[in-house]
C-alpha cells in the first residue's frame, strides 16, 4: 500500500467511509494473512481500523 497513489487509496476507503456512518462493519473470522492479494490486505487493514475505531466509540458512551 505505500506505493499506492492517493486516489486508489480513496477509492479502495470509499466502502468503508461509507460503512462508518452507519451499521458496524463485519470482519472475516479467520484468514491467512500471506495468502492476501495487497488489495485484500488493504481492504482488511481499514475494516480492522473502522472495527477499532467504532469499539472505541462506543466505549465512551
């Protein structure tokens, strides 16, 4: 991802800005991390950090 130009990094966050207005996001049980495209990678790392950032959220209330 540190290669990446700043629109596909927009593009590929869209979803999950998206997501983070509303219900909480769902994230795979179990997955072999090696066996990720970079892509996929990416797109688990921000479910991982929407998932944290909206347990935190809620822990403030």
């Amino acid at each position: 991802m540190p290669r990446w130009d700043v629109e596909d990094l927009q593009v590929m966050a869209r979803p999950y800005a998206y997501a983070m207005r509303s219900e909480k996001p769902k994230l795979p049980e179990n997955v072999d991390w090696e066996s990720l495209s970079e892509m996929e990678q990416g797109r688990l790392a921000l479910a991982i950090a929407n998932w944290i950032m909206t347990e935190l959220e809620h822990r403030k209330d």
